[in-house]
C-alpha cells in the first residue's frame, strides 16, 4: 500500500520514514498538509523538535513495531 494511504491510520504513531535519497529519520507523526508530513523528532536531553519534510522527499512511512517481551532484559 502507497504511504499516502497510511497516513490517516498512522497518525499520532511512531513512525520510521525513509527518504528517496537513502537517508531515513524517525519520530511520532503529528500531521500531514499542504504536501508535506510534520514529525516530531528528539534531539537530545530534553528536546524534541518538530520537523517537516516534503512528499516528494518521502520514499516510504512504516510504523514501529510492537515490542517482544519475551522475557529477556
């Protein structure tokens, strides 16, 4: 399924989005307008950015995966 149809399901999610130039970033997805999706990425300590990257710029949106408890920590 195209991205694009994911993005109603996916937001509000953490997300991995990987780009068309081989680079990728993830984040939670807060929205998506005006041909862009905006995500909201950590930095470091305390900070968190809100960033915007271009459709064309997107090459594919996945969500994160649930996690394995299997009892090894």
């Amino acid at each position: 399924m195209p991205w694009q149809q994911k993005i109603g399901y996916l937001l509000g999610r953490p997300v991995g989005i990987s780009f068309m130039d081989g680079t990728g970033t993830s984040g939670v997805l807060c929205d998506a307008y005006g041909g862009s999706v905006y995500l909201m990425e950590y930095l470091y300590h305390t900070q968190f950015a809100l960033k915007h990257y271009s459709y064309n710029m997107i090459q594919d949106i996945h969500p994160f995966p649930g996690c394995n408890h299997s009892g090894v920590y």
